[in-house]
C-alpha cells in the first residue's frame, strides 16, 4: 500500500514560532519508520504547497497526519482533501491534541484518530488494513461517527522506547539544510524521553503518558547522535536535564565515541542550579543552549504553576548557564489579571538578567492540563477557534483592555529583542553577526510577530468572518 504522511502548515493568525524556525516533522519520521513493507513519503506543507497535485501524483492508499491544538482545522481540511481526490482513501490522524481530546476530530473526512504513542499503533492498523479485516480491536483509537466517537479498548502506555524503531529521515532529507531554529541551521531533532517527571499545572505534557518516564538508554541515544545529519541537534524533551546518573552515563557515552555536536535543550532552573559541575561538564561537550521555563518574576505564581524553583532560584540558574557560556532561551507567562506594574516588573527582571532570545505567552488553560476545567467557563476565545489557541493570543479576560495587554508583550520584544546592538552586547554564543542572513531572517520574523501582535485583538473577529466567508 501507499501511505503519504501530512504535515500541516501553520493556519492564519497564528502568532508564534512559525515565524522563528522551521524544524523536522519527527513524529510523521517514527511514524513512518514503523511502517514496514510499504511505500511511504512525507508532505511538509510548510515547505511543499501543492496537495493536491501531490494526492493526484501518488495516489495514496492511506493519508496520515497529526498536529497541535492549533492545526485541528487544517488537519479536517487535509483529510477532506484526500477523500475528495479519492474517496476510498483511508484517513488517519494522531498526535498531541489527537491523544487529549479525540473528540475534536469528529469529522466526516476522518476514518481513524490514534490516541497515544503512534508507532507500534500505525504497525497493528497496517497489518488490519493490508488485510481488509477490522481495526476495532487495536488498542487506544477512536471512530469519528455520525453518532459521535466509538472507542477501541484502551491500552496503558507502556513502551519499550530502545526498541522504537530510529526516525527515519531519509524521507525529508531534501529539506536537510532548510530546517531551522531560530540561528540553529541546519538543525535536527531528537527525542531521548518521553513524558515529563514534573507536575506544572498549565502543561500537558505529563498527563500525556500519565506522569509515566520512559527514557532511552544513553547507548541508544549516542547511536541516533552519530547518525544525525546535523551538527546542531534539537532534544525535544520535555525536560532533558533531570536525572544526574544518567546525564553523567550519556556525557561519558559522548566524550568515549568523540561525538562532535552542539546541543539544544530543556532544562528545569531548580535543576540548573543544584548542578553547576554537570551544566560545565556538559558545555564541554556541545551544550551551547538551554530553553528554560522561568515562567514569571513572581514567587507566588511560581508556586500556584506548581514550578519546583523560586525566582531567585531562576537567576541563579541563568548565571550558571551564562558563566559556562550556555545560551537561555527563557519561557514566561503573563497572568490575565497582570497591569502594567507586573509587565514593567517582568521587563526589569529580563534587562537585569540579561535574557535576549524570550517568549512571553499569556497563560492559556489547554484542553488534557490541570487547570482547564478551572477557566472552561471563562473562555473569551471558544474552543471552536482553534487557530488562537497559540499560547500568544488571551483566551481568557484580561484586566488590562485587551488592545493594551498585547501592546504590552509587544514593546518588550521591541525593546529587549529587536534591538541588534542589545544582542550584540550580550555576547551570545549562538548570535551570528548583526548583518548575517541568519539573523536577518530572525529580525525579519520577530517583525511579523510584532505586527501580528498588534492586531491580535481583531482576530476573533477576523477569523469568524473568514469563516463565514463574503
């Protein structure tokens, strides 16, 4: 059989780092390295734009595809264009939102939704298919019906993440050198853990596999590390510095291969700072950069996340990484019910620190978190509009006039991210020069954002009408 496996392009008025980086579709590359004895190909929307002519060329027998809360819409409209190009055309659909609310994939162009880890899942429903026998007993999927969703049994997470198959990239290497994070180019991406040991209650990342870990032998990450076609390496992990034994096993692994990579990472700032001689052990080796929740200058909203830090804590932990020469990209989160003295408090905290490369995302209760039930009748942004669920537009009421909150992030990244003598002075490890392409593209991107957060309080508005159409 043919399978052609879809990865979606970013939807209009989306904000975010679609502007910043375009990186592997890694979980359509394990998907398809599970996929044995047949014949499969992946579309990248965002870099490849004719689908139609792609199903006519074909001419698959089964179109796979997965997204984010954001790309729901984009993903019934790709499965609707595979049944209109051939109507026996076995539609499937999986990943992150797929796993937390099936539900939002009650669709006619959709056949199938896979909940949960997809790979040995996609093996079982190819053997059912390739059969023509039922799929109803294969573990952790769902039917969209015109009488709503029909479940298969559910299964408990439990995989053996040595033996996954590695991702096969063979299948997107034209792309190789088109990938990028935000100055990382090329860049590729790895996933050593699955799951997440912490328990933040905005993040659905550990209700996921159920507050389950299931991490890679260092022998098994330093096999992918010596075949990946980039110097630079991406681990999306949602948290790769956590555990000290292992972190010291893989560094040995590393420096016994002589492994030559520079790596970019999550890391917990609690962790950071109670591990100075791993974070310098592991620049030694390729760290150049860590993404780290620092989340809000506030301790007691450090405490209500449920974040195991406090914000001094947090500074300690950028000087560590700065003194070893480790770039932080840091995260935060703007509570709905900030002023303008919280705002001018988060732009001091990052002048002070010395933060360049930020994200600043108004906290948004996502469907399968903690805390969603706890604002689902809050909601200014319905469900139904899952393009603004970006984590850059506000869902829920904002103190502030909703015109003036979005000024707000925006002339922080106006004053502290699109200034290049800033970034110069700071001395970034991972900074190529003002006037280079690298950061020209970057600059270019953030201006997007900036004009897209200007008028971030019309889109609402602007989506429905598209919708409506004239």
């Amino acid at each position: 059989m043919k399978v052609l496996l879809v990865r979606p392009d970013p939807p209009p008025f989306t904000i975010g780092l679609k502007d910043l980086m375009i990186c592997e579709p890694l979980e359509l590359e394990y998907v398809a390295a599970g996929i044995k004895g047949h014949e499969v190909e992946i579309f990248d929307m965002i870099l490849e734009k004719d689908l139609p002519g792609k199903l006519r060329s074909f001419k698959p027998d089964i179109v796979g595809t997965s997204a984010y809360i954001t790309g729901v819409n984009k993903v019934k409209a790709i499965c609707r264009a595979a049944k209109s190009s051939s109507p026996g055309v076995v539609t499937i659909v999986g990943g992150v939102q797929a796993t937390l609310v099936p539900e939002d994939f009650q669709d006619p162009g959709i056949d199938i939704v896979v909940r949960g880890e997809g790979v040995r899942t996609i093996s079982q429903l190819m053997e059912c298919l390739d059969r023509g026998t039922s799929c109803e007993d294969v573990p952790n999927l769902a039917f969209p019906d015109k009488g709503g969703m029909r479940f298969s049994p559910t299964a408990a997470l439990d995989v053996d993440v040595d033996r996954l198959p590695l991702p096969n990239r063979d299948l997107v290497a034209k792309f190789q050198r088109d990938y990028y994070y935000l100055f990382h180019q090329p860049v590729s991406i790895m996933k050593t853990t699955f799951g997440c040991p912490h328990r933040c209650t905005f993040c659905f990342c550990w209700p996921l596999t159920g507050g389950r870990v299931f991490r890679r032998s260092p022998a098994s990450i330093a096999d992918e590390l010596e075949v990946v076609p980039s110097k630079d390496v991406y681990i999306v992990d949602d948290t790769f510095f956590f555990d000290p034994g292992h972190l010291r096993a893989l560094h040995g692994e590393i420096t016994r291969r002589g492994i030559d990579k520079r790596y970019l990472v999550y890391a917990q700032a609690d962790f950071v700072a109670r591990n100075p001689d791993l974070i310098r052990d592991w620049a030694e080796v390729g760290l150049i950069a860590c993404i780290v929740g620092l989340e809000t200058p506030f301790d007691h909203e450090l405490q209500n996340y449920r974040k195991q830090t406090t914000v001094a804590v947090n500074t300690e932990a950028i000087r560590i990484l700065k003194n070893n020469r480790v770039d932080v990209y840091g995260s935060f989160i703007v509570d709905p019910g900030w002023t303008e003295r919280e705002f001018a408090r988060l732009e001091d905290d990052i002048r002070k620190t010395g933060l360049y490369y930020i994200v600043i995302q108004p906290l948004t209760p996502l469907p399968g978190t903690e805390i969603f039930r706890s604002y689902a009748d809050s909601l200014v942004i319905p469900r139904s509009q899952y393009e603004l669920w970006d984590m850059q537009h506000a869902v829920l009421p904002t103190a502030l006039p909703l015109r003036t909150f979005y000024r707000q992030i925006h002339n922080i990244y106006l004053r502290q991210c699109a200034n290049p003598w800033r970034a110069h002075a700071l001395e970034l490890r991972t900074a190529p020069p003002v006037f280079s392409r690298k950061y020209l593209r970057l600059l270019a991107g953030g201006i997007r954002i900036l004009r897209s957060l200007r008028k971030a309080h019309r889109h609402p508005r602007l989506l429905e009408r598209r919708r409506a159409g004239p």
